[in-house]
C-alpha cells in the first residue's frame, strides 16, 4: 500500500496534508467509521480520496447536487483517477455501461445522490462490486436539526448492507452538537471517529449593517473592496433586479437561481468563475462545490435562514487565505419577516386538517380506504377546486407529507416552466404573423405577467386549458410550437405528478399528526431564526467568536477584524485619557450628549461615548427621561 503522503504528491502535487487530514485519513484505513466536520475550502474531499486510492476497490460517494459530482469528477479525471457520476436525465444504456465499468473494469470513485442507492440496478451492481469506503458529503442533510435536510439521506443505512464490510466516512462544513448526534445515529455508525476543525476563518472580516438601503451599501462595499464577490438574495426575482442594477451602475454582474436552465447556469457560473464577470447574484443554489479561491467578498442582501447556511455561503470568500469580508445586510422589518417564514413552514394543525380533508374530497376518498394509493394531482386544479391559496396549501402538503401521512412524486417539485425568449417587439411581430397564436400569447401574459420576458415561470397546462377553452394535450402541442419556432422555452413537467396516500384515509378530526413533535420542530428553527437575528444585531462581541460558539467551539480569541472587533479597538480608551475624560465630565453634568462633544477639551469624540458607557455600568451617572446625563446623587 501506497502511503498517504505519496498519493498525495503523486495525484494533487501536495507534499504536506493541511491539519487533521491526514488524522481523518488514518482513522478510515483503520476501518473505523468516520465523521469529519471541516470548514468550507477545508480539504474535505482529500480526506476520503487519498485513502479510497489506498485501498482495493470501489468508493461510492453520495453526494446531493449534480453539479457537485460532475466538479469533483472532472478533478479526478484531470488527475488521472478513474471516475463517473450516475444523475437524472441519463439514458438507463448510459447507466448500464457507467455501472458495469465499476463492477468489471477499474473505474475508482462513483458518485450518486442518495435518491439513487434505492434502485433496483444501483443495489443489484453493488452487490457485486468490491466497494472499499463509502463517502457521504454534505452529511448534515441527514438529520432533522441540518439546515438542508434530505430524507433520502435517511435510506442510507440501508444500502450499507449492499457494502458490508466497507467503513464509511461522512463530511460536513457545519455542524452542531445536535446535529453532530443526529449523523451518527441516522447512518448507524460503529467504531465511530469524529474529527473537527476549527470553525474560525482568520481572514474572513465579518461585519452586519441595518441599512436604509441595502443597494447603495451593496455598492460601496464593491467601491471599496476590488475583487471577485458573490451576492446572496432570497428570491430568484431578486437576483435580476440586483443584477441589472449593478450592471447599470457599470459593475459586471451575472444572475443565477436553480429556476434557469442548465445550460444557463454553466454559462454564467463559467464567466463568473473565469473572471468575465466580476460579481454573481446568486440564491442559495449557488456555490456548493464550486473551487473559486480568490472571491474577495460574500454580501448577503437578505437574512439567511439559520446560521448554519449562512457560514458555509460566506466561507465562499477568501479560501486562497487572503483577506476577505463577509457582510449581512438588513432592514428592521427584515427581523420580523424571517420569523413570519418559519409560521409559514409549520401551518396551523387546524390549516392540516383543513388540506387533509381537501384532499379526500377532492379524490372522493372514502373513510379507512386503502392505504398506498396512487392519484393524478394536478396543484393548480386542486387549489383552484377549494379556493385555496397556493403558498399556504404547499406548506401544508409538504407537513402532511414530513408527517408520514401522504407522498409527493419527484415531478410535484419539478412542474412545467416556461419563458418567452422575445422582447415585447418581436413578439408583437409574430402575433400579427400567426394570429391564431395571438389570443393564446396575451393569455399567457394575462396569467402570468410580464416575468415570462425576464425569467422562467411555473405554469399549469391544465390551468391554462380551463382558461383557453382547451385541452391540456392542444395546449402542450400550442406551447411546444412557441418552443420551436424560437419565441419561447418551454420545459414540460417529466410526468403526472402523483400523490400517494401512505395510510388509510383518516378522519381529518382526529388527524394522526404528532403535536409535541411537530411543535418540537418548530421550536427548533425558531431558535435558528433568533440566533440569526442575534447575530445580525450583536454589537459587541466578536463575530467569529459568535460564530464559533454557535457550533459549540469556545475560544477566548477574538477575530480582531470583524466590525465589532474594531469598533472596540476604537473604543479601547488610555487608562490616562479615561480617568481625564472622566473628570471632565463628572464637572460639566448635568449636560446632555451634545453638549459634552461639544468641549475643545476632548481631542477624541470617538473616547466619549465609551468613557460614557463605562460610567452608566458603574452607576456613576445616569439618564433624565428627558436624555440629560446626570451625576448619581
């Protein structure tokens, strides 16, 4: 067996690991089950490919986004390691053969989502493959408390027993001591090692600002700090606007949200990544796996949902080392409404109940009929039929769903999208080419606006048949037409969506949803959301002490760069200069502020307000209601 440090040399030209690799490493050739927690740009990936290269046989990684593996395979190819990725949208030949190379040839690292384990080929080829190590990245999405949770991730276990004899090592940028448990527990490890790094980022400047507008910070921090960034928002809407904005303002800038086509997001995550253009708006779809060592800045324009995400996405900056800034913007009432998107999330259990019996009515389902049936669901027609609204009612199937009562299909989740690729102009002309389209087009703007010239937009053909007096097959062909002849995108929905009922039909009185763990949940990410809020307006503590105190790593050291951090460098008053300001005060009062600063004799107004400060904590003087700063009697 080759040792670690020769892989190391020979494949990645590194003649040294970076700490606690080469402990992971070990703790994996022992054949010992394995959690490593590692910041962003940490080294994860070598930790369970220099080992795999070690031993005989197969490692299979389970990873969750596409664009992750077909990264991180092109790596190893370029490396000259033998390595394949199985997704959606390959042909079950493609499949076939990339499996068959795992099994008879000499192919090394296979990379798959956990959605894949549970086929019937993926079980059947393990079976059969001598399968050394298996690698679970973004091992966090395995538990309930991970601010990404997957419940394909809790299958698992599962597919283990298709690898017996193989140890397994999941990684994670984040984690806390919950979810630290929850792993090791939902993947059922033995002979458990756990290993974590230091969550602090040394030359990361981590600063948070409530700003009257978010857009004219946004661009001075661009003024001020050169370099590539990245810049988060919540919604995909949102990513254009900003886009467009800084392109206006002659800053060069790419939007990219999961709702463009992939083509589209290749294109400019390319651009992006080779410098052509200079920042990327982005929702949280964007970054994971992406290697870019030299982004300056991470600005988020919106809270993030937990602090979790929030330390990964801003542990996209300054991975070559250098320094760099991480910067949370806000607005007060942002404060408010990231509380109002967790009540969304967990509806009323009265708002369940009221689907659930919906949902009967809708399928005429008869009470304690058959459990496991499959049913056609058409979303649109469905809230249409009951007058629901449409936000409300898809938090309430995704509860229905979590609490194991139905199923959505796969296709729920991936409707039919389309786009026009035209300007007003242009489609005007072909209105008056083909006037049989002309009444379907403005319909199409009618019902969904003028975000179908700027952006991909979920549509329902059964909707727009019920409004067009047709059927969803002549509005297939009709849209499918707009397509071809070059005026639209149209991406039709892969299948029906389906909605199975995983129990027999229940009185939706008596609804078998789990109250103390439904409010458990709930309690759990409102706790995520105020320790978001405590960060944004924390004042005085360091940030990345905030930060790693949050992930259960307690340091004394402070980041001495953070914006609190150098507002206490400012504050940091002489003991000399506090016991002369502090006289002078004692003799000018009562007074208010501004008359204080307004002595010649203080030659620092920058010292006031902290030598103020610390004469409020000691009770020496104090506040008139009508804000005159007093001596203590």
């Amino acid at each position: 067996m080759q040792a670690s440090k020769e892989i190391l040399l020979k494949y990645w030209q590194y003649d040294s690991f970076r700490p606690l690799q080469e402990n992971i490493i070990n703790s994996v050739l022992q054949g010992n089950d394995t959690l490593a927690i590692m910041p962003t740009g940490g080294g994860k990936s070598v930790c369970f490919q220099v080992p795999a290269m070690q031993m005989d046989g197969v490692c299979i990684v389970i990873t969750p986004l596409i664009a992750l593996m077909k990264d991180q395979v092109e790596q190893l190819k370029r490396r000259g390691i033998k390595a394949a990725a199985i997704y959606s949208g390959m042909h079950r030949t493609e499949i076939d053969y990339t499996l068959d190379n795992f099994v008879y040839g000499d192919f090394k690292f296979l990379y798959v989502s956990p959605e894949r384990l549970l086929t019937e080929i993926m079980q059947e080829r393990t079976k059969r493959m001598k399968v050394c190590l298996l690698a679970v990245d973004e091992a966090h999405c395995v538990s309930q408390w991970g601010y990404d949770f997957r419940p394909p991730y809790l299958k698992i276990p599962e597919f283990r027993k298709f690898a017996p004899k193989a140890p397994m090592i999941a990684l994670t940028a984040t984690a806390t001591k919950d979810v630290k448990q929850d792993i090791i527990q939902k993947l059922g490890f033995q002979n458990t090692q756990i290993f974590q790094q230091s969550f602090a980022r040394p030359n990361i400047s981590y600063s948070a600002f409530c700003e009257e507008s978010k857009e004219r910070k946004l661009f001075e921090i661009l003024m001020k700090v050169q370099g590539c960034a990245i810049v988060y928002v919540r919604s995909r809407r949102r990513t254009k606007e900003i886009s467009d904005w800084l392109n206006s303002n002659r800053i060069r800038s790419e939007y990219y949200h999961a709702g463009l086509s992939m083509a589209e997001r290749f294109r400019k995550q390319e651009a992006w990544i080779k410098n052509q253009v200079r920042v990327i708006v982005a929702t949280n779809a964007f970054g994971m796996g992406i290697d870019k060592p030299d982004v300056r800045v991470v600005v988020h324009l919106d809270l993030p949902e937990n602090l979790e995400a929030y330390y990964q996405e801003s542990g996209r900056a300054g991975r070559d080392g250098l320094k760099s800034y991480a910067i949370l913007l806000y607005f007060k009432a942002d404060l408010k409404d990231i509380y109002k998107q967790v009540e969304q999330k967990y509806p009323p259990i009265e708002a369940l109940k009221r689907t659930y019996q919906a949902l009967a009515n809708y399928f005429r389902l008869a009470m304690g009929g058959e459990n496991f049936e499959s049913y056609d669901f058409d979303f649109q027609e469905f809230i249409g039929t009951f007058g629901l609204m449409a936000n409300d009612t898809h938090h309430a199937l995704k509860k229905l769903e979590d609490e194991g009562l139905i199923q959505l299909s796969d296709s729920y989740f991936s409707p039919s999208k389309f786009r026009f690729k035209v300007d007003n102009h242009e489609l005007y002309n072909f209105q008056i080419k083909n006037e049989s389209y002309d009444r379907f087009t403005k319909l199409l703007l009618r019902m969904y606006g003028g975000h179908l010239f700027t952006d991909f937009t979920t549509i329902s053909e059964s909707a727009i048949g019920r409004n067009f007096y047709a059927q969803p097959g002549e509005v297939e062909k009709m849209l499918t037409y707009l397509n071809q002849a070059g005026i639209a995108d149209y991406q039709k929905q892969k299948s029906s969506p389906q909605l199975t009922f995983l129990t027999a039909r229940q009185d939706a009185d008596y609804l078998s949803i789990n109250r103390v763990e439904f409010e458990r949940r709930k309690k759990k990410e409102i706790e995520k959301v105020e320790a978001v809020v405590q960060f944004a307006q924390e004042e005085r503590l360091c940030r990345m002490q905030f930060l790693q105190e949050y992930f259960d790593e307690f340091t004394e050291a402070s980041c001495g760069i953070c914006d609190n951090c150098l507002k206490r460098k400012k504050r940091d008053v002489p003991f000399d200069t506090y016991a002369r300001y502090r006289q002078k005060i004692l003799e000018i009062l009562p007074a208010d502020i501004n008359q204080i600063m307004s002595y010649h004799f203080f030659e620092n107004k920058d010292f006031i307000a902290e030598v103020i400060r610390r004469m409020l904590e000691s009770e020496e003087v104090w506040y008139s209601e009508l804000g005159i700063l007093q001596k203590k009697q």
